[in-house]
C-alpha cells in the first residue's frame, strides 16, 4: 500500500518540528547563559549547546531530507497546498546550504567563535586589538571558506550576506548606500547649521534620576499598550537586550536598565517589544516549518525600529505618555513641553559607538562597517590594517577622532562571533520600517491620532495581516513590494528623518 501526499507531508512535519524543539531548548540554554547561569558554568554550557547545535544539524541532514527525498521521490509536491508546498520549497533550499558545509568545517568555525568570542572579550578589557588580531584573521579566513563552499558570482560577500538575507545582493546594498550617504550628509549638515545658530534642543532634564523599579513598571506598561501578551512570553533584564523565542507561546525580551538615562530602558524594551510581537505573530500551527519563521533579519529589524523610531520617538507617542514621563521624573518635567521632550529625545549627534547612535548617524556606522569587511572579503584590506581603515572612515563620516579601539573596531561582538556579511541588515532593516509605517498611515488615515492616544490596536493587526502571518514565503524585497506596491525606496526614510529633524531643530 502506498503512502498518500498527506502521509508524507505529516512525516516531514513531524521531523521538521524535532528539530525546531531541539533548537528550543538550545535557544532556552543561550537565554539562561545570559539571564541566570552561574559563571562557572560557562565552559560546561558550551559543550552542551556544542551537542544540542549537532543532534539538531544531524537530525535535519537524515530525518528531514528523508522525508523530504520521499515527498520528491513519489511527486507527492504537486498535491500539496500552496503553503505546505512553500514549507517543502524552503526547506529544500536550506538543506541545500546545510549540505554544502563539511560537518567537520562546521564544527571547526563554532570552536573558532568560541575562542575568538574570548580573545575579543580579552582584548577588549586591555583595549588592545593585538590580542584579537591572530583569532579574527582566522575568522575572516574561515568565512572566505565558508562563502568558497557556498559559491558566488562576483563577491563573496554576496554568498555570506544571503545566509542572513536570502535573496539580497551586495550590488543593491551599494547602490542604496550610495543613494543614501549625500542624503544623509546634506541632513547632517542642516543639523550643524541649526546646532551654529542655537538651536540645539536642550536635554539636561532626561537624565534625571529614575528608579530602576519605576523604569522597570513603565516598561511593563508600554509593552502591553503596544500589545505584546504576557500569556505568551516575558521581559528580564540583561546588558545588552535581546530577543528570543522557543516557539510563538514563549518569546523572551530583555531590557537594560540605566537609573541616569530612563531612554535606555524605554527604547530598549520598546525595541525588543517589536521584535517580540513579529514572533507572537508568527502563524501558531506552522510551529518549526519556515511559514513559521521570520521573514530575515533586516524585516525582523524592520519590526523593531517602526516601533522604536517611528512610532517610539514620534511626538504623537511622546505626547500620550507625556503625563507618565511627569510622574517618573523627580522634577515632574516642570517647564517642559512634550515637544521639548520629543526634541531630547531625537537629537542628531555624531559619535564613536553604534549602539548609542542617532537615527541619521547610525547608517553610517553601517556603511563603515560594510565597507571594511567586504573589502577584507575581497583581499583589498588585510585584517592587520583595519584599525587604521576604521579611524580614517570615522574621521572622513562622522569627523570623530578615535581615542582607542575600544572606541572604533573592538566595539561590536559581531566579527568575533563569525557574524560577517550581518551589519547592513540594521540599515536595511531603519528603511523597510520607514516604508512600511508611511504605507500604515496611508492606508489608515487615523493612524497618528490612534498612536497619540496611546491605542495602538490597529497598527499591529495592520503588522500581523500584512507582514507577520506569511512567515519565510517571501523574500524581504518581495514582501516589501507586496506590503507598500513598490520595492525597497530609501525615499520613504529620507523624507521621514528630514521631516523629523526639520521638526526637531525647527529648520
Ligand atoms: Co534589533
């Protein structure tokens, strides 16, 4: 007797949803690691994450691509819904990668973070990038092989950038970062015109001393306003917040908590709280399949800064909560307008650290980053160089001497981790937001008196109908174009941050 289409796919499923709960417990493993874990037991944790990453790979090379050769074997595909044949579709495209990398390799590059991880941690404390250097000439050559076995046309960028980006090409990340940078630099210089005639916005009275606990609570709050559900998934506290999930019942945000800066936690959770309604809004029965994962990281980011940036620092959401900034700060914001809390909030400044940076600015931390390991990619830079690279781009984007590498290319994990051919889906990631949010507001005309009174109901179903629920179906580009009628247009946040910064500085 034969096995029917349904069989079969319920088989793939099965062993799909293996893998996916193998991955849940690695995923709760890593949380634990930075939310609770004693530190002793670092080195154990990794040999036990090290033996979950390979039952996991072990089990989607055999039991998954078994049940998948099965489906192709008895042409079982073409009876298959439109989305469980995209669920087969997809997963045949990462079984093709995961192929393509020796088991052995792959084990070495995982070791190799490790140690780099460590090196980077070490140099990093004595700011001295020599400590880092022998590990993360060995990490860029690791990743040259890894891309060699993946294959490429032009640039091994390319082949490195599509494991975070399926679809997405270096040549189109140049040209929009070429259509980006004048625009940018002509809004910076309408700031240092502004800052020249006194208008900076003043911005003393954010950093007034907020408890941790009162922090804390408003989070809380804007977090359910937002409609994040507590049923399905929790904030702690960790130094640099994240998001995870073990599945759309369980999805974990972090918050750091600064008592001289209340803007830390508060976009900090608002940030995450994006991310975390992306993975809450993920379709519940396609649990392990690509339906039920995220798009990519740069629409994954996407979902975070609309949040954060459009949403978060608009003078719409700043304005709602303005009685709730009063009670927290011990001055009660006395002669303070919410639109002088907006401006504090939004001030455009050229610095030496990423994570910190401004709305403009940030980009060009991006293009540095970019620029720097394509270059080392492509063998016009050597590793031993790029101190020197990163100061001389700093000064020439943001004329910002760096003091010490702890300031310039020591800062970001990334490198060390393996994470190369990651950074431009944070840009990426600022104008998908963009675009998506200016096509909510066209297409609700009430959006921004909702946000101003704090309801935001209509937005996120907006988010789950129109991005969420297809999960992986589409690549970023095709989505956007599905979402807004167009593909990626850096336009739409070109004219949201002149707007915002015309406003700010009363330009
Ligand atoms: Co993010």
């Amino acid at each position: 007797m034969s096995v029917t289409p349904i069989e079969l796919y319920h088989n793939y499923v099965k062993s799909m949803t293996k893998v996916a709960d193998i991955g849940a417990a690695s995923a709760l493993m890593s949380w634990d690691q930075e939310i609770l874990m004693p530190h002793g037991a670092a080195t154990r944790r990794a040999s036990q994450m090290a033996t979950l990453a390979e039952i996991k790979h072990t089990l989607f090379l055999t039991k998954v691509k078994d049940a998948i050769d099965a489906i192709l074997d008895s042409k079982a595909q073409e009876q298959l819904s439109e989305r469980e044949a995209a669920n087969i579709r997809l997963s045949i495209r990462d079984l093709n990668l995961a192929t393509k990398l020796p088991i052995e390799f792959v084990a070495q590059q995982a070791q190799l973070a490790s140690e780099a991880q460590f090196a980077w941690e070490q140099a990093r404390k004595e700011n001295k990038f020599e400590i880092f250097l022998p590990l993360l000439e060995k990490m860029f050559q690791s990743k040259k092989r890894e891309a060699d076995y993946y294959g490429y046309e032009d640039s091994p960028y390319d082949a490195l950038l599509d494991t975070y980006e399926p679809g997405m090409k270096v040549g189109t990340v140049i040209k929009l970062f070429e259509k980006l940078k004048p625009e940018l630099l002509s809004i910076l210089k309408s700031v240092d015109e502004a800052n020249k005639s006194g208008k900076t916005p003043i911005d003393h009275f954010i950093h007034q001393h907020v408890s941790s606990e009162n922090q804390w609570n408003f989070t809380l709050k804007i977090l359910n306003d937002m409609g994040f559900d507590s049923n399905y998934g929790r904030q702690d506290i960790s130094t640099h917040p994240f998001t995870t999930s073990f599945g759309m019942e369980d999805v974990r945000i972090t918050t750091r908590l600064d008592e001289k800066d209340i803007s830390n936690a508060l976009y900090s959770s608002i940030h995450e709280g994006g991310h975390a309604l992306y993975e809450q809004g993920l379709p519940k029965d396609q649990y392990g399949l690509p339906l039920g994962e995220a798009c990519s990281l740069s629409i994954h980011e996407s979902q975070s800064r609309l949040w954060e940036n459009n949403v978060g620092r608009s003078l719409d959401f700043i304005s709602h909560y303005f009685p709730e900034f009063q009670n927290l700060f011990p001055d009660k914001l006395n002669k303070i307008e919410p639109k002088q809390l907006f401006s504090a909030l939004n001030t455009i400044k050229p610095s030496l650290i990423r994570t910190s940076a401004d709305e403009v600015t940030y980009h060009f931390h991006i293009m540095l980053r970019f620029e720097l390991e394509k270059d080392i990619l492509e063998n016009k830079l050597q590793v031993k160089d790029l101190p020197e690279a990163w100061n001389f781009k700093m000064k020439e984007y943001l004329n910002q001497d760096v003091p010490g590498d702890n300031y310039g290319c020591l800062q970001d994990i990334h490198w060390s981790i393996g994470a190369i051919g990651y950074f431009p889906t944070y840009s990426l990631g600022s104008l998908y937001a963009a675009q998506f949010f200016a096509c909510a507001c066209k297409e609700m005309p009430n959006l921004a008196d909702e946000i101003r009174k704090g309801n935001f109901v209509n937005l996120k179903s907006w988010l789950n109908d129109r991005i969420h629920r297809y999960g992986r179906n589409y690549f970023s580009e095709d989505l956007c174009e599905r979402v807004t009628g167009e593909k990626l247009n850096i336009r739409y946040f070109i004219d949201y941050i002149r707007a915002k910064v015309n406003n700010v500085y009363e330009i």
